[in-house]
C-alpha cells in the first residue's frame, strides 16, 4: 500500500493518506495495517500524526471517492477510534487522490465528490486554485433531500441538561459532519474572547467532564473521542468564537466538521449557538466564526418554504489549503514506511497556529 503525508493549516497534525483501492474498507481487515503503520510512524519519530485517511474509487455511481477516517488515539500504537470524521483530511484525501490519479489531477472548478463510509456523509470538496503540490478548496456537507434541520438535533432537542462534579450546564448536542457539545462560554466564567482564547488546564478539565457526561445522555461510550465538544461565545454580535479540544489538547482553530456542526446550530431556534446570535433562521445564513488561530465563515443553505419544517440542503466552508509534505511512502512487510520527506513546496501551509515541522528520516 502506498501513502502520502498532507497537511491542512489550522488542523492539529498531517493526514497520512493511504491509496487503499481495491481493498475492503472494513475495520476487522485494516486495523493490522493501521497498527504497522502507526508504529513505523512513531519509531521515525512521528507520533504526533494521529490523523490517517483510507481512499479508494467508489463504486457508487453517484461518488468519486471512498473515504474512511481514522482518529489514532496518543496512548497506544494500535489505538483507534473510528466513530467520525475530519474535514481537514477529507481536502487532504482529495490532494492526496489526485496526485494518486485516483481521480484527475485538481483543477480549478473540480468538484470531487466523496462517500464518508464512517457516517455515510456525502462530501464535495470544490477546487478554488490549484498550484504544484497544494490546493485551495471550498468543502461541502450535502444533506439528502428531505432533511430537516431538527434531525441535527441528536436528542431531538435544542438543549440538554448534563450535571458534572462541579456544576450544571444546559448544552446543545448537534450532529453534522461530527457529533458536537456546543457549550455556553458564558457557563464557565469566560466573559471575553481574551478568556476564552486563554483559558487553561482547568477549563480543559472541565470541559472534558462535560464531554463524558455528554456522552452519558447519548449512551455512546466515554472512552470515545466522539462527540467533539467546543466553548462558544459571542463578544461581537455579528459573529460567534469557539474553542476545541482535540486528541490530546486543545485544537489550535476549530475542525471543519466543527465549523460546518456549529453553523447549522446557529439556525436551529433554542440551540446554545443560535441564542447566542439571536435565534434568527434565515434561507441562506452566513456565520462567522473566529478562533484563536484565525477566522472562517460558513454558509448554511436551507429551505424553508413549508412552514415549521425547515429543510437543510447543504453547508460550505471556503478558502482552506491542504498541501503534499511528502513523496509517495511504501507500507510493506519489506520495506520501510517513512521515505524521505519532500519539504513542502507551499510556505503558506507553516503559517498556521501550530506548525508541524517534518523531518527527514
């Protein structure tokens, strides 16, 4: 099997996108390879990609690509949660994919249609520029016909209560993209974007326990790092901020599942994010966000021309790079998995809140 490192600035680590076509995605058949190649990852001193994405030429007629994702977990080399997604990887993949000729080389206009075979999301990632060795993309979560914005609700309700050692706090529990716990800022003392974007350990903490309780009013296993959990505020009252955690701390932007989930909660009346904004539900909503690493905007198209049931079409999150780190790495019972590196040929993608510096080996 061969693999490609690829990065997407503002996300927490590479991708390593492994060229899986042919092969059954099942997770009994992979979870061998993913091991061996996890652990030649860290002996080459590269155990912070905890990111790796499985492609392949879908046989559905409607898809381009077959997409898996995999989240590896810090604690063990054969750890792995395959509970969700990651917008970053998927424009990852689709770099990835090209380079692969899995589907034709990315080109201005190019959309790549994706089949997320964690969640059967259906994912289409627009090319906006293409240079040598990185794209600029617009990503789109498209909705099936029919559904409404309330199914996002994963209860069916716009607020929960969850209950943890240290207080009680209503949250919004919302499904697209990723599962997310969307939490009032405001409920942990953070009454700036100065405090949210500085708050601590302590707050990691706490946030975590508010994950786990989360989990428990779901019936989802805690040990999960599924739902995502993000703070968020509104210190200026046209936008909202955010703050994520993700595997092991906190993320350095917001993930773009994170991005696209809060922005249908905005248009969800009683949501923690809409009450922040107001409440108001709109045909086309355009939602800022700012994090600490940068801001983003993302356009949420509903319909809601039958009254009491809005319909969610589809949700957009624009200008976002992914760029090639490496050459093509073989995975073999024979050779060894990491090639030398190739520096990456963009020097926009180290401009991101944590930048990933590879190495050669």
């Amino acid at each position: 099997m061969i693999g490609q490192l690829a990065q997407a600035p503002g996300a927490p680590c590479p991708t390593l996108v492994l060229d899986a076509d042919g092969l059954p995605l099942t997770e009994q058949l992979i979870r061998p390879l993913l091991a061996r190649a996890r652990r030649h990852l860290v002996d080459a001193g590269h155990e912070d990609v905890l990111k790796i994405a499985l492609i392949s030429r879908s046989a559905h007629p409607l898809f381009d690509l077959d997409y898996l994702f995999v989240q590896c977990l810090p604690e063990s080399p054969d750890a792995f949660d395959f509970r969700g997604s990651c917008g970053h990887s998927i424009l990852c993949s689709v770099l990835v994919a090209g380079a692969r000729r899995l589907v034709a080389q990315p080109a201005p206009g190019d959309r790549v249609r994706l089949r997320v075979l964690n969640n059967g999301d259906h994912a289409v990632c627009e090319v906006d520029e293409a240079r040598r060795g990185s794209c600029d993309f617009t990503l789109h979560f498209v909705q099936q016909p029919g559904t409404t914005l309330d199914r996002t609700l994963m209860t069916g309700r716009p607020l929960d209560r969850v209950t943890t050692a240290r207080s009680a706090y209503d949250v919004s529990l919302v499904s697209l993209g990723n599962p997310y716990v969307f939490v009032d800022a405001r409920d942990l003392g953070l009454h700036t974007q100065a405090a949210l974007f500085g708050a601590g350990d302590d707050v990691f903490e706490e946030i975590q326990e508010i994950r786990r309780a989360a989990s428990a009013v779901l019936g989802t296993d805690p040990s999960s790092v599924f739902p995502k959990i993000a703070l968020v505020g509104s210190y200026d009252r046209a936008r909202l901020s955010a703050r994520a955690i993700s595997v092991p701390s906190w993320h350095p932007t917001l993930a773009l599942t994170g991005i696209t989930c809060l922005a249908t909660a905005t248009t969800v009346r009683g949501t923690v994010p809409a009450r922040l904004l107001g409440g108001a539900a709109e045909e086309i909503t355009r939602v800022g966000i700012e994090t600490a690493g940068g801001s983003t905007v993302a356009e949420v198209r509903s319909d809601h021309r039958q009254p009491g049931k809005p319909l969610l079409q589809w949700v957009s999150v624009s200008g976002k790079r992914a760029g090639l780190l490496s050459g093509p790495l073989a995975i073999g019972s024979a050779t060894n998995l990491v090639a030398p590196f190739a520096p990456s040929p963009d020097p926009a993608l180290d401009k991101e809140a944590s930048p990933w510096a590879p190495s050669t080996v």
